[in-house]
C-alpha cells in the first residue's frame, strides 16, 4: 500500500474513494478493516510494539498511534512510541540511508528496539 500512495500521491482518498460507498456507516467498516485498532484482540498475547509515526502525517492522524499504544499498554503490552518532527506517512521513502539526517531519528530507535528484544 505505502508503494502505491508513494506513486499516486498521499491522499487516502486514492485507496478508498468515498464515493464507491453508499452509506458512511459502510464507508467507516472499511476503513476500519484496514486499522491496527480494529485487528487487536484482548484474548491474545502480543510482543512488545514499537510504532514510529511522521508528526507531519496527513494521511493518519498522529492520535491514532497514540490511541493504538494506549490501547496495547491497557493489554500489558510493552510499547515504545517514536513521533518524528518534520516527517510525513511515507517518510521511510525518504530516507536514504545511514547518512540521511533522519536515519538517527527514525531508525536507529527501531533497530534498537529490536536487538533489545530479540538479541
């Protein structure tokens, strides 16, 4: 999905166009098919999270990451949230590699994140 937005431009509206729904309740179920929000089940166990979201995003709002952590820390899920100033929803196309100034910001918290949990 971030190839095609990448391709066709940051509006959501490119993937799920308003208008091919009848209702808005129809509308809103599938959006809903397509957020994390709505795939977390209580009853199951889940690994430590890190969720890594551009401040800038236009296309999901940063709430919903906070809302999501929120969530996940209530199930006993640990959580580690990382916001990035001056980043839009694709900002890993962006980035260009260790030398790219946002590498330290956006990266190097996620790979540390993950050698801390699985070696």
């Amino acid at each position: 999905m971030n190839v095609y937005t990448f391709k066709n431009g940051l509006k959501m509206n490119n993937i799920f166009r308003r208008y091919l729904f009848e209702t808005e309740e129809d509308y809103t179920k599938e959006l809903q098919k397509w957020s994390a929000m709505y795939h977390i089940d209580p009853a199951n166990n889940y690994p430590p999270v890190i969720i890594v979201h551009g401040k800038s995003d236009t296309i999901v709002p940063v709430t919903q990451s906070h809302q999501l952590a929120e969530k996940l820390r209530k199930m006993g899920v640990e959580v580690r949230e990382n916001y990035v100033d001056g980043m839009d929803h694709l900002f890993e196309a962006y980035l260009a590699g260790p030398e790219d100034p946002m590498w330290e910001k956006a990266v190097v918290p996620v790979l540390a994140f993950v050698k801390k949990h699985l070696g």
